[in-house]
C-alpha cells in the first residue's frame, strides 16, 4: 500500500509538491494513504534531519529508491514467478530460469538489470521494510544462478557494492528570497493565498526599510544589530496599534525560525530572544460588541425607512446576519451556489472557497438551514429570482457590490452603503458605542440561549469553536435536528414589520 503511495507522489514530488511538515524541529514526510471508508489517511516518515533543504533532497533519494524497488519487483515477478511457485525451496525458484527462456536477449537484459538494482538495494537493507528485505533475500538466494546465465559479473557487483549514495550538499549561506519562499513553502497548507500575500508584502516593506533587499545575503538580516533596528522602527512608529506591531514582529520571527531550521549552526536560534515583546492591545479599549435592543431593532427595520427599499442588499444582508450569525464578511459575498437544498430542507453553506471569502476559523465554514422567518419573507425566491433576472451563474455573487471590478472583495460597500445607516439608527435610538453589524450576531445567540437551544447547536449554527472539548467532540448533529433547534425561537416582535415587508419584496 505504502509503496503505491510514494509511487503516485514521484511526478509531485518532482514538481517541488513536497509535503514536508515541521514537528519539534525536526522535518517529516507526509505520505497520503488510500482512503478507508472515505477517510483521509496518511503516513509520517521522519527525515532525521532540521534542515530544510537536506529534507527536500532526502525525499528526492526517497523517491528514487522507492522507483528502484517498484522496477525490481517487476522484474522479480517476471522473471522468477513466471511460472507458479509454492515451494519455498531454492531449487523450486530456479526452475523458471531455464536457458531456453534467457537466450532472448532481452530476457538476459532485464536479469542484468534486475542483479544491478539488487546490488544497489542490499547495501542498504536494514533501511528497508520487511517486504523488501524479503525481496532482496530471495535474490540473493539466486545470485550464483542470475551470474551462471549473463556471465561474469564480478565488476558489476563490485561496482554496486562499493558506490556509496550521493553525499547530501552542505548547506550554505542563502538569500533572504530563498529562506522567505521556504517560510511561505511550510505554511502554504494553514495559510489561506490572502494572508500569504500579505505575509510577504508586509516581510518585505520592513526588510526594505531597514535597507535589505530579498537578494540579500540571509545573514544581513539574522543578526542582532540589524534585528534590533527593524524593531525599534516598528515600536516607534506611532501610527501603529500594538496589534499591528506585534503582527509584524510575529511575521518576522517566523522567517528567521524558518532560516534556524534551514541551517541551526548557520542561523542560530538565540537571535529570536532579540525580538521586542510587544503587549496586544486591552480589550477595554475597543467597544465591546452589544446585542441591539428591541427598540433599536423595530426602530431600524421599520417599513417607514425608504432605506432599505432602495438598498434590497443591505436590508438581505441584515436579514442573513440577525437569523445564521454570519459576520459582514460571509454575509456580503454570498454566491448563488450557496443557496441550496440539502435533505428537503433550505440552506445556506457558508464557505471559504474564493479569495474574497475570508472566514474567521474553520467553525465559520458551516451548513445552516435557513429559518422560518427568512424563508416566509422570500428571501430564497427573491435570490432566485434576481438569478434569473441577471442571468447569472451558480458562482456569481448575490450582492454585485461586495467585489470590486478587479475581483477583490469591496469593503467600502460596508464603509459607505450600511455603516452611515448604522449611525443614523444609534443617534436616533441614543445609543452611540457598542452596536454594529456585529450585534446581529450577538442578538442571535441570545436569542437561541432564551430558547433553550443547546450549546452545541449553537456553536453549529453560528460557527462558534465549541468552549469545551465536549462541545468540540460531541456536535456531529444532523441537518433535521440543527433546522429543529434553529427554529424553536422567532423575533416575534418584529413579525409586524416583516408581514409589511412580505408585501413590499412581492411588490418590487
């Protein structure tokens, strides 16, 4: 199994698709299995090694061994098993080679080939698995009769037993583009595409600053003067908050561990201790985010406000944020194919599968069933029918407005659109901190928590990471007990509003 395995991962890892992952220093190699029961599965291999590089040519030997021992047992079977052996008997395996048969001369090729890989794989045969190691006794069993039909191979053998495998290049000093793109390599199966980006634009503005450039010699960077002066650039610059400066300590921490595990006595880790500790910022000093009140909340979607009526996807994004708990974000860059119908009941898949589509964590990644409520105010017909009006495909988006013409995700669509209508609403009700899109959110969990709903189906329909470890374990609901739970509360008083609004959205 494992061998078919390293087989199917050759041509990537040829094309630098390595999977390396780095545990306790040491570089490891993830090999995906054949899944059981539609289960991924894999085998970690240890590369005994910290260095990076010395990893990635130890796979490359990985490989090539393992392409080696596939090209044998080809030819073993072939050769040797040819015809049906039970016997377990020396002479019973023999048989086979008879001189009729190896008179071909391609037959006589593919034995000295055969006696070559052996020769090159007995040399290392404690290294192998117990299935190969069986292999190479077997031929070996065989060696005086393989050398009695392709003739003196005593220089061949020779040959084969004293080579000694490639000696793995001493690493040396490197540029700072090749330790930063080995950073960005490690973290690429974590890291969403975005917040790689960004990574390095922001590595290298501070990098440019200081002086440096990628082509750098490495070393220019990993030494105390000049960490201490990037450093002191950020703690001093007053336009940033302390999250922001710790972000980019953090980021730069990451590349000089990564340059320590490219090279330990090269790069040395002492050179981390040299970074500031910066605090975050106090939760004290930002507005905590607060449920709004029922006033607040008839106040806002009261039919009276033209607002809404000439802003549909302001007031539908409102709508999907008070009854699933989805952020500004998920809420806004909806795509049609999002809407669906799984096991007879409406839903929305709230997902991260385009580069505008940025969720918090993978909680936020969730199957809800769209509530009673939503469902009676027509938000699913209305969904169809701009589809068709726009004759859009599955992965348009439903609000036009969230992406900007060069494909990126538009926030001013929040900022200039449903932020100043947030406002009005606050100065009118006289409550100013604490209540934004957010609230939505909060107002949501309240009210399934007044409903009884248990934790679990919470955590499941807002896309909250369970507190507990229970609550993270014990939440595999299914889609009919989730749609149960969800639906067990209603803002009852805002059902005059929506009955007004039912006819408003029929009408438009």
């Amino acid at each position: 199994m494992f061998e078919k395995c390293m087989a199917n991962c050759m041509a990537n890892c040829m094309a630098n698709k390595i999977y390396i992952q780095l545990r306790n220093k040491i570089f490891y190699y993830r090999v995906e299995l054949p899944r059981v029961n539609n289960k991924r599965r894999y085998k970690i291999i240890s590369l005994h090694t910290q260095d990076y590089f010395e990893a990635k040519e130890r796979i490359k030997q990985m490989v090539a061994l393992e392409e080696k021992f596939v090209r044998l047992q080809r030819l073993f079977n072939n050769l040797i098993f040819e015809n049906s052996v039970t016997d377990p008997n020396v002479a019973a395996i023999i048989s086979p080679f008879e001189k009729k048969r190896l008179s071909k001369r391609n037959d006589v090729k593919d034995v000295s080939e055969l006696y070559s890989l052996y020769c090159s794989m007995a040399q290392d045969i404690k290294n192998l698995t117990e299935e190969k190691q069986a292999l190479i006794k077997k031929i070996e069993s065989l060696e005086s009769i393989i050398k009695e039909f392709i003739g003196p191979l005593n220089t061949m053998m020779a040959e084969f037993s004293n080579r000694q495998s490639n000696p793995i290049p001493e690493v040396s000093s490197h540029t700072i583009a090749k330790v930063l793109e080995s950073m960005l390599l490690l973290k690429q199966a974590t890291n969403r595409p975005v917040y790689q980006n960004r990574k390095k634009q922001t590595i290298v503005s501070l990098l440019t600053n200081a002086g440096l450039s990628l082509e750098d010699d490495y070393l220019k960077f990993h030494n105390v003067a000049m960490i201490e002066k990037i450093s002191k650039d950020i703690i001093n610059n007053p336009s940033l908050k302390n999250d922001v400066k710790k972000m980019k300590v953090r980021y730069l921490k990451e590349l000089a561990t990564c340059g320590h595990n490219i090279n330990p006595d090269l790069y040395k880790a002492n050179i981390i201790n040299n970074f500031p500790q910066i605090e975050n910022t106090k939760r004290i000093d930002k507005n905590p985010h607060l449920p709004y009140k029922k006033e607040q909340l008839l106040e806002m979607f009261n039919p009276k406000h033209t607002y809404f009526k000439d802003n549909p996807d302001a007031f539908w994004a409102c709508m999907i944020a008070l009854f699933t708990g989805a952020r500004i974000n998920a809420a806004i860059t909806l795509q049609y194919k999002d809407i669906l119908v799984k096991d007879g009941i409406d839903c929305i898949q709230f997902r991260s599968d385009h580069k505008i589509k940025q969720l918090k964590n993978e909680a936020s990644e969730r199957l809800v069933p769209i509530h009673k409520q939503l469902l009676d105010l027509g938000f699913v017909d209305y969904v169809n029918k701009q589809k068709a009006k726009s004759k859009a495909g599955d992965t348009d988006f439903i609000i036009k407005k969230c992406q900007t013409k060069s494909g990126e995700y538009n926030n001013k669509f929040f900022t200039r659109e449903l932020s100043p209508f947030f406002t009005d609403i606050k100065v009118k009700t006289g409550n100013l901190d604490g209540y934004d899109f957010h609230s939505f959110r909060k107002n949501l969990s309240i009210a399934l928590q007044d409903a009884d709903v248990g934790a679990t189906y919470i955590n499941d329909i807002i896309g909250w990471e369970g507190k507990t470890t229970m609550e993270q374990s014990y939440s595999n609901h299914t889609l009919a007990q989730i749609n149960d739970e969800l639906n067990k509360f209603s803002y009852d008083f805002l059902k005059p509003h929506f009955a007004k609004w039912k006819k408003i959205i029929k009408a438009s």
